[in-house]
C-alpha cells in the first residue's frame, strides 16, 4: 500500500488561521510539493476569502473554497439525529460529525486534480486526526497522509512562531501570547479544550463559551416553538418550512438565547485517554429533545427499543472516525427504515437552559386514547387478556423457583 | 400449577385508601377468605397507622404495617441507578422500582401467616399488574394470586362507590367526583396520569405537579452541593454522611425547590399500548447526573461503553416487573462488578431545572492530566503510536476500497 | 377491537388430515359460519389435491391450493440465512420460517372473499399459535382468530375420534391409534416432538427421522460440491443455475444422503416452557455453512461482528413469530444492507453428518495475501504500525493498572 | 509512561526452539542486557527440559520451567467455555486464550527478578503481540516491552539462519530449509497456518493436521461418553473425577480418536486482515457441545439468550487480547453468574467428526414434562392463558396496522 514519502501534491484542509498557514509553508518547505488548498464553510462562523487571499499570497495555485453547510446538516447531522445519538450519554458529537465530510471533500478535490496525498492540521494526541484519516483511507486507499503535528519537530509554540516569522506568515497580536484553550466550531456546536480547562475539578469560566448565553442571563419568559418532522427530519420551525442549514441556525439562535446546549464533561478519547471539554450545542440539543418526543407517538415500542439498544454503538462508531465504515452503513439503514413513520409536530418549551415536549401530535400517532384510557374503552382492550399475558410470562419464573430458584436467583 | 379457586388466606397490598378498602371487604365477601393487611411505607407520604385502624375496622387480625424506606433506597433504587438506567431514554422508573419490594414482603408475609393466596390493587391495563404478579411467581411459584379489578364487576365509578356504601366503607367528599387524574407515589417519585392528562398534546396543567415547583418559580441564584459516592453508591451530601434512604428525601428537597426532576412523556406499556405519564423524580434526576458525572472520571471507557450498551435492556427488564428474574441478576452482576472503583466526590449546579456537574474529584481519577494535556507531557504519550494506530485501523477499510467498496460502502 | 364471536366466514389453514378436517367441521357446526380452506405446498411433501377433494366433501365452496415453495424459500428462507441464523445456538428454525407466509397468504385470502375471520389447528401449548395469530393481527388487525385447540372440548384423542366418527370423517386406519410423535414439515426441515420424545435423557430411535439417512448409514466417500452466491443468497449448485425452491431441493437430496442436518435439542418455547425437538434440516445446515464460509471472505470484519451481534435477537424474533414487525424489517435492513458483496464461489465437503468448507472465492475477496503472507509483503503492511497500534489500545489499561487496577480488575 | 530504551533485565517468553533462541542472543547482544527465560507447559506435547539446557548454554542465570496445565485449563479455558464461546461463529480461540497466563507469569516472573522488561517472539503481522503485549501493559504499567521481530534486521530466514550460525545457535536439519506452515499449540488447541496454507480456495493436505485423524480415518462405530458438569465446568468424564488438565487430555484423546474438533477458517484480525487457519480442537469441540447441552436444561430462557447475546463480544475479547480488562471482568461477571444451577450429565456420541448429545440430565432441571406433554397435564398449563397473552403481545402491531403499517412495515 505504498509508503507516504515522495509527495507530489497535496490537498490541505486550510482554515486560513495560523497553524494551517504554518503547515501550508511547511509542506511547500519539507516535501517540496505542490500544496492545494481546500477551505470550507461548515458554519464555524469565520469569513472564507481571507483564507483565499492567503493562499494566493503563499502561491497556492488551486485553491478550493466552499460553502458546506446544507450538505453538512442534511447528509450528515440529520441522519446522525435520527438516532437520537449520544457518546457516553451526553456528547452530541459535533465535533466528529464534522470530520467525515470535510475529508470525503479533501479526497474528491485531491482526485480531481490529480494529488497523491492529502493534510490536516489536528494533532497527534486527539480523535481528529484518526477521523481524518480513517476517513481518507476508507474513500481513497492508496493515498498518502500528511499529519503535520505528527511529524514536524516545530514541537512548542515558540518555534512554531519562529518558524512563521521567518516565513512572512503574519501572526495576528492575539496568537502571539498562548491561547487559553483551544477551540473547534461548525453549525451543529462549539468545543473548548485544553490548558486551563484541563483541570476537571474546576468549572469553566463564563468567558469560555461563545455561542450561548448561561441560563441566569436567559430571559424570565419561556419561549414556545413548534417543530415539524418528516420521515425523521425536522422540516419546519413554527410552521415555516426552512432548508436544512437554515433551520439548525435557526434552532442555534433560539438555544442560544435561552441558555440551551451547554455541556461540560470527561470523555473517553478512541486514543485511549480520557479529555475534558467544554461543548455549547444549542440548536442540536433542541433538536434531540424534539426528535425524541416526536418517536414516542410514532415508533412502535421495539423498534424504539431496538434502536436505543444500537445507539451507544452507533455513536462510539461516529465519535471513532467511522462514519466511512461498512458497519456504520449497517446500522444507518437500520435506523433509517424506522424513520418512515416519524412525521408530525412537536411543541417545545424553551426556558433558561430546559428544553421541555409540551405537545405532540402526528397523523401516524400510535397513541390510542381509545385503548389506554382509565375511562370506558369500549371494548378497545380486553382486561382479562392480562391474565394469560402475565401467566405465560411468570412460567419460566415458576419453574424456575420450582427447583429451588426463587427471585430468579441463578 | 393449580388453578385460583378455593383461597383460604390472602395478604393483600392494602394502601387504607378507598380503593384497596373497597378491595379488602370485596375479598372478604366474595372469596370467603381472610385477609392479611400489608401497608408500607416507601415515602409516599401518607401516615400508615390510619391504615392499621381501617383493617382493624374490617375485622383484619393480621396487620402488617412497616417502615421500607432504608431497604428501598438500599436495596433498589441504588443498585438501578448503578446503571444510569433510564427507560426510553427518560423514564428513571420511579414506579417500576417499588413493585418488587412490595412484593417480595407480601410473599414473606405470607409464608409467615401461612397464607396460599396475595391480592393487590393494580388495573388490568396497566405494567403494575404484571410487575407484582411476575415477581409474586418468581418468589412462590404455587402462590394464588387475586387480581380484582380484572376479576370483580365493580367496572364503573358509580358501581364502586355503591358497593363502598353498603359495605360501610367511608368515602371522604374528594373522593366522592372522579379524581381528575390517577396519582402513584414514593421516596424516588410520583406519577400523575389518566383522564385530563390523556391528550398527549396538551402541556399538563401546574396543578399536577405535587412534589416540585416549576423552574420559573425555582430561585434565581443556584444552589451548589457536592455528593460523595463510594462503590458507586451516594454515602454523603455537602460532606455529611447520610443514610440512603435520608440522602434520597434530602435530594427530593433540594429537586423540588429548584424546579428539578419534572418529565412529560408517553411512553411503551409491556402490556402494548402507549401511555402518557407525568412525572416527578427531583432527588433522582440530580442523582443521576451525579452518578454518571462520578463515573466520567472512574470508569474506564470500556466499563462505561459496556454499560451504556445493556442499559436499555436492563431498564426494560425492571420496567417489564423483571427484577426477580435471573437476567437482571445477571446484570446486576455486570453492573455492580464495574463499581469498585465509582469513589470520588462531584459538585452539582441546582439552577431552575437544570443539574450540572461543576466539579468531579477522586483518589481513583483515570484522568490524566499529564497524558492529556496539551502542553509538553514528558514523553507521557508518544504522538507517533498515533500513526500506527490509525493505519491498522485503516487496513480492513483500505482493504475494502480497493475491492471498489469506497467509503465502506456496503 | 372488537370481539371474536359471531363470525360470518373463516379461512381455514387446512392440511386435508385428520385434526384439520375434525376442525373444518367443528367450525361449520360451532360457529355456523362459512368455512374457506387453504391449503399450501410449502414442500411438506404430501399431495395437495386429496385435500381440496375433501373440503369439497365437506361442502367448501371457496378452496384455495396454493404452490408457495418458491416464494416461501426466495423470501423467507433466504433472507434468514442471510444472517446465519440459529436459535439459541443450534435451531435453524424451520418450522418458525414457514409461519409467516401461511398467515400471510390467509390473510390476503380473507380479504379477497371477504372472510372476518381466520383458524388454525395449532395446539395451545406451543409457539405455533403464537406465530400464527401475531401474523393475523399485524395483517389485519381486526380480523377474527379461532383456535379451536384452545376452544373446543375435543380434549383428548378418543373425544376428536368419536367426533370425527360422528361427523363422517374418515379416519385411516393408523390414525386411530395414537401416533408416537408429532410431525410438521416443509421444505426447508422436518420436526418431531412430542410423547414418546419427551424425555430428554433418551435419544430418539432412528424410526423418528424422515428426511435423512444416519450419519452411520451415509457412504464411506465424501462428496464435493459447489455452491456460488450471489449477494447474499446461493444461485447455482455445481455451477448450474436453479431457482430458489429446486436449489434448495437438490440441497435436501445431498444432505439426507450424507446424514446432515439432525438435531436433538431442548428449547425455550416463547410461551414459557423447555420442550424437546427432533430436526431434520439437511439442505439448510449445507446452506448455513456454505453462506458463512461464503461471508469468511467478502465480509468487513465489523460487518461480519455487526450481524454476529445481532443475530441471536434476529433469530428470536423469528421464532417468537415476529416476523411481521418492525424490529424484524430493520434488522433485515441492517442484515440485507451487508450482503451485496457476497457474491462468489465456496466448495463443501458433506461427509457422514459434516459441511466442511474446502475452498472459496469470490470477486469481492477482502483476504489479501500480499498483505497477510508470512513471505516478504513486498511493503503491504509495515510492521512497525504494530507498535503505535498496540500502544494506544493498551493507555487505558496502563491508566488503569496506574491506580491499583492492574489486569483490568474492576 | 516511560520509553523502551536502556533495558537492564528482560524476561523472555522462551520455548527451545530457534527462533526463540535466536531471540534469546539477540536480547544479549543488541541489548546488552541480562536475559532471564520464562519456560511454560501448556500442553504444547514438547519436552521442557531441553530448553532449560539450552538456555543454560547461553549463560542465562534465572530461568524458570514451570507446569500451568491446570491454572490453564482451570482459570483460562473453563471460565472461557462457560460462554460457549466462538469467534467468529468458528474459532474456539485456542490460541488466544493461552496469551493473558503465559503473559501473567512473565510479568510475576519479572517483579520477583527485578526485571524491566518483558520479550515475546510473536510476528508484527499477527494478534499474538498484541495480545502478549495488552496483557503486559495492564499488568505492569510501566514495563518495556521488546518485540524483535518487529525491531530487529533479521527479516529473512536467510539471515535468521546466518545470526544462527554465527552464534553458535544448534539448527536442526529440518529448520535448514523453511517450514511449509507456521504451528501454534497448548493443551486446548493446535493451529497451523501460513506458506502453503495461504490460498484460502486450497483445502489443507492431511499431513497439516497433527492431533486428530481424519473423520474418514476414525472408526466405524460410534463412542459414546458421558461428561458431568457442576457449576458450568466439567468434572468427570464417564463417570470418573478428573482434574481439569486431565480431563481435558482425555477428551483430546477422544476426540483425536474419532476426528473431531478440525477446522479451516478465513478469521479476521485484530491488526486489520483476514488470514487463514487450519485449526485442531478435539476436546475442546466435545466441551462445546456438551456444555451448551447441559445448559439446555438447566438454565433459564432468558439467561441463555441475554449468554448468547454477549458472547460475540465477550469472544472479540479475548480474542483481541483484552482478557485483562475491566470489560472482560464485567462480562465474566455476568456469565459466572448464570452458571451456578449448571450441574448434571450429558451423554455424548462421539462418531467421524460428529459431537451428537443423546442425553442430558440434571437434578436442576427446568424441563418440565408435565408442563410441555401433549397428554393431559393435569393443569400445570392452562391453554386459555396464550389468548391473552397472544393478544397482547399483538396489541402493538394491531395499533402500528390500524395506522396503515401493516405487517410491522416500518
């Protein structure tokens, strides 16, 4: 399968920031290879042609710039949220949902102009890099990987600003002290991590999120909404259709405002160590709660049961880099052919920090008042089928303390 | 395994309420039996000993009136919240974890006093039914068990309260209208649903709310406590060493005055059909965060991917009455085996419905700040094994793409 | 959901044997209501027309005989081994399989003449009930089910005798005696259970077998044959071509003479109880082989773990008669969603009882030899990836056994 | 964490043979560092005492011999068994399983010599490594691990076999030329693999095959045996207390004796491929077999599917070298726990590769003949009990139908 040496040209994911201009010189210094650059608009919240204006001035010849967002959110958060997806029971995954894409982009632009290899910036210690490149090998097996971070011996920030300096890569006056921590985005959520959030007895400081307000600053009025699902998607925000990209900025507005989506944990890293991050996702969290809710009048009990027991699969394979694998495929077509059903409305309650189901409704809705009601159902429900059910069920039980095992004790 | 005709003797779960009041003399008439009272309290927050002279009243000799709180708490809702368990993803299954306890004493009872039959006051619609009848089974296999309501003709309101006159039985004026909804309470929560709560589209009026305030009226500063938990179990608040079951009311009160703990769902019965339940587990919820918040930095990430992978099962399982069975046994034994380690103290954030860990420290922490950090780590971790480590997790799906399987395309 | 009395026309699943025609009549008499027969080839090997005479004895005006072996293979036997499957372990289930389309074709019937109501001749102890009626109802779900075993007095052999007698149905001469075992058969296996196979200590006598010779009776020669698959399902037996129904019958052909496909077992029944099987499956346990082995080298490895996982709840759903569910169409998606690369050639050897693959191939081969080869891999797979490879998996257990959990203890 | 550089002790899993001699001198020479070897029997059929001599030879001061047949067999290959544990639905893990102890007494050995590091001759291609290698880490954190095949330049045979010669290391006439396939053995196992074995479309010649004949080789008339179990482990063999280790050894013998136990697999990797293995387990296929039997009667329904439904996973653990993991232990746990009632007789037919149970019996067990007759029960089940319990099982799918899903379409 080759060996990684030898580079002719290669596609660098390019935020236009200081690292990844450091690593375009770099590349352009150390394999003496034509550098393309590929910068894309997954809804960080940062302008692209500066990242452009870059490149041109680093000689970048073919330089990708692209807006991703409704492809990001319709490909790959929607079907994600389906699964009403959680890592170790908290983490939204907004982070690694980003990854794949960006990577199954870097690999068409590096096949379309014919390059050999292809770089990111994440470093040697995180998930991101293994995302990357399971997701680059996966689409493109024989292509060289260049992890920069992994391989370079600019090993200190110092260094790395000496190395810019001697390039003419301008540091902007806030890079040159350390950052305090470091920080990812896209449309779905921000992350923060690293240097004064590495100690996990100590709370974040306000100062730490950027993309919603705290609950204590959120209004003293809850806000109401309706969101509309189809087939498992949302496809409207109070009754107005909106396109994919349009409706998560819109749930990210309204999370925002309204203290929503915070998360402060301890994660499990696939490399083998445990992190801290600090995680704002307001319009997603929106999102699974309105999911949720929406499933419990549309999905049939086992399939909702079979899907919760998939789930924290389906997750670690996400959070792992694998969206690109046989096996998440498997379970996307098991989670997919449960969505059908999953159509109607919901009603949240929106107040400082709670997202709360105030109503349901849907044309598939499985919920019978006729049959679950304490009042006369009508013959909807025969009681004394009870009797039987609980009587079969109990038999194993019976035979089992028959010989001695009582309580099921084994 | 005997049919149910012909019962000598039979204890019943005797609540001094109407209903079960109504239940007992109906034994009384229509089994020619004697009926042994057995009325617990799992912190309902009902006095009992109005209970103890009701039998007496009705002609009961053998009363049996006890304090379960602490074995409750203990033996039940701790073990269960070993897991995180949550049924369809929210239900913490305040009900569902009370039945067993219950019915295991009634067995005890009853093999004390000799009795062959037990009786209790669960509709036949309901899980309750199946959950102390299956766990009657599983602990006296050749039990007779008595289940009027699918049993007697008193099928209306009307009927019961007639039956209820000519038999002496008082019925207090609240009693005499139709409550407007049906009410289950215990030390973990209380459960509102039924009759105005049917429509599943319609918020649930405040007035059903019986032990929280809303968020909108919690207090606007928050409230800051620490739990300390040894082998997975709480053992103390703001440092004070506490027994389970005084741990679980003073969590009950720092819930309900901070608006924590309120849940609006429908839900899958075992019976078939969906149902929709409000509610209220405020010392529960907070504990829940806490405990998983606890595990974030004990468990290792397997243990815990482990454990969330049979979470739903087991959640089912004690939903479904199968806590006497040889499966939750087994389980348990996963579950609890994990635990040993689960040693630290957590601060948690109490804030208008929200609960949020702000701190987690412990002697048996797996976090490793050296490991992790994003400073220099002395060799701690050797960014290069990344490479490899990515590479041969690469190998099956470049293996694949090759083949023309691209992007594990199945 | 109405009430199963006063029914107008019933499309019975009838055989032409003894107990179905005691049933047929049993319905025109107890029920006064019109009586429809159907009656399937599903490859239980006994002629179809003596049974339409029949009916037509008994005045049926509406008589379906139907040839369903090759819908019931194509899209019920081949899409169940597509995942392996085996009941707890060894039971390929082929009495379960065949459920599911004899209630599917009764239902379809009943709405073409107009029929409220179905019946069938399963006993009231066993899963075929289950599978039955579950099929009824989630095909129809108000149709009416009439299972005269659990309704009629006709409680022991010389009652239905007398009836039979009473009722001018002829009873051959071996059928007035009790049979030894109880029979069912289609074309994918053969069962016996039942009276003198009840003790579970003594193995069957080789009278009870009918589909296979012994393993001691087969020829001293192995015999070698081809099998090629074509995404997930076999197409051709020696290179030759068949149809779904006739590859299985060749399949039968060869397993009966080299004595495969016996099994003795002890089983759960859905309904609660341990009951004792003998199986005759000898095409099917060729063709479970032949598919894995198939699978060995077209499938991703966590593909291949995917459906591994899963498959003892697929397999329970099956047999539980779950056919028709939701759970069971989304993990058919999952399991059909891994299939299309299994495509290819495998040899078997059948010799006295054994499959043994001896050879497989395919165009979608994943085994790589340049890669795994003990001789020089030319650069495929650098050796030294190993070590990162390794060293990442082992962090969280040094982190571990870093604070006292050395060995992972817990 | 520590590099692997500057190694004062290593402790050296030794077998006598070349390669590991090789390896022995190697370690003096390139390490400069003292070598103590570690000598296991596990059943491999190879003399010991030899290697003491040769080890002797090459100036090693400690060196250990020891006998672990029985912890083996006893701690490793029954907890194992109790799962009916199967890769891959194939592989007995005969290999894998013999890793984690002959790792576990390096790492004893080398706290008692006061060793640094630890050195195993496993390949860089294959799971051996990591399995030695996790199962060092998790039991001493902070120990050097030397592997020198994936370190040294000895990487042809040709060069092997110069440092060989040149360091006065004894090869035998039939090491002079190359091995046509690499062995593997212990007491549960015997594995061939690679060179001539690596055409996975080639059936093995017999002369691979080393501890059992042919199934056409073996005798004409079946053996029949009889296997006590107490607690999940077999404990007598036709009657006869055995030690585990000795049990075991007879059981090979018979399995040996009448061709049981062979297997040839295409199995996938941990470190990425798929490789091929000729596999001989004799006895230990019986125990399978005879295991999963007496389990039919005496464990219960649910316990057995929840065993089933986990062990997938448990198998991949150990199979990936993890048996010192946290997981590993929980996964134990809830096994160990279901094994308890697990006590009876089963007898086995041996006969040409066949493992057929003809009898099983139990003081525990659940088989209840009185229940499950087709004669009169004399009502231990009543057949009214499945209407209700059919029905609401049903009600689900009648509900999901109602709504136009009909037959559980999703």
């Amino acid at each position: 399968m080759g060996s990684s040496s030898d580079v002719k040209k290669v596609v660098l994911a390019y935020s236009g920031g200081l690292d990844t201009s450091v690593i375009l010189r770099w590349l352009q210094q150390h394999y003496g290879c034509e550098v393309v650059t590929f910068t894309a608009d997954l809804g960080q919240g940062e302008e692209l042609e500066p990242a452009r204006r870059k490149a041109e001035q680093f000689g970048v010849k073919e330089i990708f710039v692209e807006d991703l967002r409704e492809e990001f959110v319709k490909d790959y958060v929607f079907p994600m949220f389906r699964a009403n997806t959680l890592y170790e029971g908290q983490y939204l995954l907004g982070t690694s949902i980003a990854r794949p894409l960006i990577s199954k982009r870097q690999i068409e632009i590096a096949e379309a102009v014919g390059a050999d290899a292809v770089a990111h910036g994440a470093t040697g210690k995180g998930n991101d890099q293994v995302r990357f490149e399971l997701s680059y090998y996966a689409l493109k097996p024989d292509v060289k990987v260049i992890a920069p971070w992994r391989e370079w011996d600019l090993t200190s920030r110092t260094k790395l600003l000496d190395f810019a300096e001697k390039n003419q890569i301008p540091v902007t006056k806030d890079k040159r002290g350390e950052a305090p921590f470091s920080v990812d985005a896209n449309l779905l959520h921000s992350s923060s991590e690293g240097k004064i959030l590495e100690d996990p007895a100590i709370a974040p400081d306000e100062i730490v999120f950027q993309r919603t307000i705290s609950p204590e600053a959120a209004p003293d009025k809850a806000t109401e909404i309706t969101i509309d699902f189809k087939h498992g998607d949302p496809v409207a925000l109070n009754g107005e259709e909106l396109s994919p990209a349009t409706l998560l900025t819109r749930l990210n507005a309204l999370g925002r405002d309204n203290g929503i989506g915070r998360l402060d944990i301890v994660e499990n890293r696939f490399v083998g160590m445990k992190s801290r991050g600090i995680y704002e996702t307001p319009g997603g969290t929106i999102l699974l709660h309105a999911h949720r809710s929406m499933e419990t009048i549309t999905l049939d009990r086992e399939a909702g049961h079979l899907k919760d027991s998939i789930m924290p699969r389906y997750a670690e394979l996400i959070y792992n880099g694998l969206w690109f694998s046989p096996e998440r495929h498997m379970l996307q077509a098991l989670i997919d052919s449960s969505q059908n059903s999953v159509t109607g409305r919901v009603r949240m309650k929106l107040y400082k920090g709670n997202v709360v189901c105030v109503g349901r409704e849907s044309p598939n809705s499985l919920y019978d008042a006729r049959v679950v009601t304490f009042e006369d159902d009508e013959g909807a429900y025969n009681q004394v089928d009870a009797q039987g059910f609980i009587r079969l069920n109990a038999l194993r039980l019976r035979l089992g303390a028959n010989i001695g095992r009582r309580g099921g004790s084994t």
